[in-house]
C-alpha cells in the first residue's frame, strides 16, 4: 500500500508522455472545421436526398473507368504529395469486383477501389474523389501514423485502466490487459476520423486542379452519409459522420475557388 503514490506518479508522467507522442501524429493538413450550422444545414440536405441506388456495370467497364480517372488525377497527386512531402508518392491501384460502396488504403502504397464505387456514382468527380482520397490517406502518410496511433494509443489506454484501478498489474492484470485492448482501439479510431477529414481535404485539391468539378464529387460524400444513414458523430467511430464531411467538403472548396493553390497547414 505504502508504494502506491510513488506508482501513481510515475504513472501519470508515463501518461503524459504518451499524450504527447500522440500529439505528434496530427494531422499537418486537415481543413478548415465546419460550423455547426453548417453542419446542421448537411444534414438536413443528406435526409432529403433520394437514397442511392447502384446501377449494372460490368468488370470491364469498371476497371476501365477507375483506370482511365486514376491516370486523370496522378499528375495533380504527384504535385499535390510532393508539396505535403511525407510520401514517396508511388501508388498501386487495385481493383476489386465486390458490388459494394467501399475503398480503402493500405501497405506502402496499395490503393483498393471497389466495383460498388462506379455502381453508385453519378460522374466521374465522385469516382475520381473516392480515388484521390485513398491516394491522400498515402500522402499524408496516415498508415504509419495509424501505427504509431495505436502504440500511443494502447499505452494511454493500459496506464489510464492502472491509475482507475489504483493498482499494479500484479494485483489487476486481466483489468490492465483490457484497458490496453480499449485504449488501442480507441486511439486508432479516433485518429482513424481525423485522417478521414484530412485526405477528403487533399482529396478536394486534387481533384479540383485535375479538372473534375468539386459540386460533382461532392454528391458521393452525400451518398456515403445516406447510406450510414447517421446524421450524429460519435468519438468512436472510423467514417465521420456525413454532415460533417459534407460540410467540411464544402469549406475546402469555397478556400480552393477563393484561389488557394496547395493544402494548407493548420
Ligand atoms: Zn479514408
């Protein structure tokens, strides 16, 4: 018992510590945040839209116009990630024929688009969008920093269930061990949600300086939001919600139009 205080201190400067390393992480370029009325206002727009719906396309045709809009965008991605300069900016497009509304980042720099993406969209902006922005969580280097996310993340989780606990492992060690499973999760989700508001804001630069009309490629965004059906954010969550990408959407393009050449720091 004695020992306690003298374990909770060295306890709570390890804490800090890896709130600090978690600091470090953040993302350099995120837009510019949304008001909450503008937010409020997306929502409501998201609700009235019609639900989406996929239409019949075929492997080739598919693969065909993901690759023809990838080659489209790659010349304004590579000024775009050598502006950012965190990436070494070589990418691999992957096609996947799932009929489902999905796309992700991962490895050095594999980029999956799946065959739902071009079933859904209305143009190729919205297609051209959900490109750019895999190439984004890339350029912003967002897969190591999930990585390092986690650790920081598993760490604080873990520290924070001793110091609640006010105890020692070897009094508690099945508690300790959940409090690293929660705080790994919730430091990779977290930040999952920032880095998702990040690449849609380099994603708009992209796209708009490759010629695609940044109120076309807004329309997928609205689509993803009616689709998740949620109008609410919760910390605890991987997709932002789609009033708040929508909103933030819209910022990033008033900045661009307002003559804005490159993704700003902030
Ligand atoms: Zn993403």
């Amino acid at each position: 018992m004695f020992r306690t205080p003298i374990y909770r201190g060295g306890l709570i400067a390890a804490l800090l510590s890896a709130m600090v390393l978690t600091g470090c992480a953040a993302p350099k370029h995120a837009g510019p945040t949304a008001p909450d009325a503008r937010v409020y206002a997306a929502a409501a727009e998201i609700n009235a839209s019609p639900e989406p719906s996929a239409r019949e396309v075929s492997d080739e045709e598919a693969v065909a116009r993901i690759t023809a809009i990838y080659n489209q965008l790659k010349p304004a991605a590579l000024d775009v990630c050598r502006h950012i300069g965190e990436d070494d900016c070589n990418w691999e497009l992957t096609y996947s024929p799932e009929e489902e509304i999905n796309a992700y980042a991962s490895d050095s720099s594999t980029i999956v688009i799946y065959k739902g993406i071009v079933q859904y969209a209305r143009n190729d902006a919205e297609i051209a969008m959900v490109i750019a922005h895999e190439m984004s969580h890339h350029i912003a280097n967002h897969i190591r920093e999930s990585q390092n996310s986690q650790a920081a993340g598993a760490l604080i989780g873990g520290l924070a269930m001793a110091i609640l606990l006010g105890a020692t492992d070897t009094y508690y060690p099945d508690g300790v061990q959940v409090g690293v499973m929660v705080g790994a999760m919730a430091g990779v989700l977290t930040y999952s949600r920032k880095q998702e508001m990040e690449a849609d804001y380099i994603a708009a630069y992209i796209i708009s300086k490759s010629g695609f009309d940044l109120e076309d490629g807004r329309g997928i965004l609205v689509k993803l939001g009616r689709i998740s059906g949620g109008t609410t954010s919760t910390v605890l969550d991987t997709h932002p919600a789609g009033p708040e990408r929508v909103a933030a959407w819209d910022l990033a393009a008033e900045e661009i139009r307002s003559g804005s050449p490159m993704p700003q720091k902030r």
